[in-house]
C-alpha cells in the first residue's frame, strides 16, 4: 500500500469515518439482516447482485472498495465472482473476516487500505 499525505481536512475526515464505522461495528450486520430498523444494506446488496448479475458481459473481477464486514464481496463470490475487497477500519475488517469464514472463503479477499 502506497501511504499518500493527506491535507488536514482529508485526514479529519478519514478519522471521522473510521470512528463512526468503529462506533457502528457491532450492529452493522443488523442493516443487512432485517433485525434493525432500517435495513440499508440488504437493500444495497439485492441492487449489487441484481446489477452484477445482469451485466453483459459478466464482470470478470469485482472490486469492493470500502468492503466493511465483507458480506456483499462474500455473497458475490459464492456467485462465482472473482473478489476483493479493502477497507480503512480494522474493525470491519475483523467482522469480514468471520463474515468469510462463515462462507468458507479465503481471508486474503480482504486487506487494509483506503481510496486515498
């Protein structure tokens, strides 16, 4: 990973992501499974399915940039899709892991990194 030096703003906003998503970890796998109140990302991920599915030609690899706990990357990839994806919170990072080994897919899909 190349490290880039941020701006003080950028890097303001960087930390704030990552507290929140830190904050947000525990329950984050309730937006996907219907037990919150408002399910966003099992939403996002029937479009993810539904847009990959559909495209034409079929994407050859995926890329899942800001991948939190991995469960999109995980359910394509037991699509066939080829798969992977990074994010700046270890946290998430931690959650995909399991998310992973619960799909029985490699950890190494996964890695630490940012879009900056």
């Amino acid at each position: 990973m190349v490290n880039y030096k941020h701006n003080k703003a950028t890097q303001s906003y960087i930390e704030h992501v990552k507290k929140y998503y830190s904050d947000h970890s525990s329950v984050y796998h309730s937006c996907y499974d219907g037990e919150g109140d408002y399910p966003a990302n099992a939403y996002r991920l029937e479009i993810a399915r539904k847009i990959c599915r559909e495209m034409n030609p079929r994407p050859k690899s995926i890329l899942d940039a800001g991948c939190g706990d991995a469960r999109v990357l995980a359910e394509l990839a037991t699509e066939g899709f080829d798969c992977q994806g990074f994010d700046n919170n270890e946290l998430m990072l931690e959650l995909g892991s399991k998310i992973l080994d619960k799909y029985s897919l490699s950890k190494d899909l996964i890695y630490k990194g940012d879009i900056y």
